[in-house]
C-alpha cells in the first residue's frame, strides 16, 4: 500500500468515525460501526489507532489544527505589537471559520450537540493546553510595551481564552442559522463587537484599540 492510499484510509476512518459519532453520539459509536462503513479489516483500523478513544483525539486535532497554527504564527511575528497580535488573531481565526463555514457546519453542529459532552470537553482540553503559550506570548508583550494593564496574568490568559472559544461557538451557531433567520447577521455583528469591547476591558485598552471591522466585512459577504 502506498502512502498516498495508506493517509486515504486514515482519513476515511476518520471521516466515518465523524459522521457516525455526529448521528449516533460518541458512546453510541463501535469501533466495529466506524470499520464497517469504511469497508476495511479490524486490522486495517488498528493499524492506525489503538482504540476508539484515540479515533476521538485524532478528530479533535484535525478540527482545531488550523487555529493553532493561526495563533502560533501570529504570536511568533516580531513585526506586530501585541494589539495587533489581539486584533488579528481574533479576526483571522473567525475569518478562518466564515470562509470554510460550509464545510465546518456539520463538525460544529456535532461539537455543540449535546449527546457529545466528550468531544466538547476534549475540544477545550486541547485547545487550552496548546494555546496557552501563543496567548502567554503575546499577553506578556503587550505588558512590556506598557499597552496592557492587568494585575493577574494566568486569569487574564483563561479569561481572554474562554472569551474567544464562547465567541467562535456562538458565531458559528448563528451562522448555521442563518437561512431561516437572516437577521443573525445583524447579531454576529453585535457578538463580535460586544466581544472585542470586553477584551479590551479585560486588558486595559483603550476603546476602539481592538479593530475587528475586517473579520464583519468578511462575514457578511459570507453570508
């Protein structure tokens, strides 16, 4: 088997493991139903993963890489100061999920069902855990350049965290939405500028300093 066909089968156990834990619930979901919809052997799934709790953390990696790697660049760019660290790593990672929102849709709608408490904890475990330092990173900076005035730096750090993972899921449930409620748009405006002015509140900026005006504009031409 080539290496080309052996990521094919991964990826469609994966695929197949995602679509039954979305219509069954996670403890619903065999590793026997996710071989069988994919037409291979035991041997062929364990091959891949050891056990139906690794298939789960191989989809929460796949379902928040991009983020990470989002948040990683933009904290490592010695460039920006670290409001525009704050304003383009809110604005890329929604503009991320508004331009492949179709295709996230029905991950996300499984993520927020729920039936799927395990996948949702899981989600916010890895993120927390692989976010930390990229927001320590730029937190820290803009302590130095005498922008940020916070007194606790680990609160900050989770609070600024859980602001934008509560936003991400309540823009994308909007949007999933949107069809039958076209005023949603007017109320993801409304989210992520309320959001933006409770962020700078938690950092001690000025009004106005976060810009997330872009990440509006691409949403509405999503949508």
């Amino acid at each position: 088997m080539t290496m080309l066909q052996e990521n094919d089968v991964k990826q469609e156990l994966l695929n197949a493991a995602m679509e039954l834990f979305s219509e069954k619930g996670y403890d619903h979901t065999s590793v026997n139903a996710i071989i069988e919809k994919v037409g291979v052997s035991k041997g062929a799934f364990y091959h891949y993963f050891k056990s139906k709790e690794d298939v789960l953390e191989a989809v929460v990696a796949q379902y928040i890489e991009k983020e990470i790697q989002i948040t990683h660049t933009i904290a490592e760019n010695h460039r920006l100061n670290a409001i525009e660290k704050v304003s383009k790593l809110i604005g890329e990672v929604l503009g991320y999920k508004a331009l492949t929102l179709k295709k996230r849709l029905k991950i996300s709608s499984f993520f927020q069902d729920a039936g799927n408490v395990k996948f949702q904890r899981k989600v916010v475990e890895s993120k927390f855990k692989l976010l930390h330092l990229p927001y320590r990173t730029i937190i820290e900076q803009g302590i130095q350049e005498g922008t940020f005035h916070i007194f606790y730096l680990e609160e900050t750090i989770e609070q600024i965290m859980h602001m934008i993972v509560i936003l991400n899921s309540a823009v994308t449930r909007l949007a999933a939405d949107i069809e039958k409620r076209p005023d949603n748009i007017k109320m993801i405006k409304q989210k992520i500028e309320a959001y933006g002015d409770t962020i700078e509140r938690i950092l001690g900026v000025q009004k106005g300093s976060i810009n997330l005006s872009e990440i509006i504009k691409i949403f509405e031409k999503q949508l």
